[in-house]
C-alpha cells in the first residue's frame, strides 16, 4: 500500500500495479515536497471557508 524504500533514491516511483506513480516516503525530500503541497491547501481551506 505504501512504498518506503530509503535506500532508493528516487521520489517518486511507478506503482506496481496499476497506472500512475507513488510517492517513496523513505526518502526525506518526499516529505518535503508532500508539505509543500499540503500546507497552501489546507490553509486555503481554513483561509476561505
């Protein structure tokens, strides 16, 4: 269901089955980059509910 895998370097990865990408929260910069997104939106929500 979810893939980490800190040795593997990249962000993001094919899934196994299926179409489309995951994310490899083994990897620090995904982190990053997940708040990066998720923080403009929930504030967008807070901001104008």
């Amino acid at each position: 269901m979810f893939y980490v895998n800190p040795a593997d370097p990249s962000i993001l990865v094919e899934k196994r089955f299926g179409i489309g990408y995951t994310v490899n929260l083994g990897n620090r910069w995904s982190w990053v980059a997940l708040v990066v997104v998720l923080v403009p939106a929930a504030l967008g929500v807070i901001f104008l509910r």
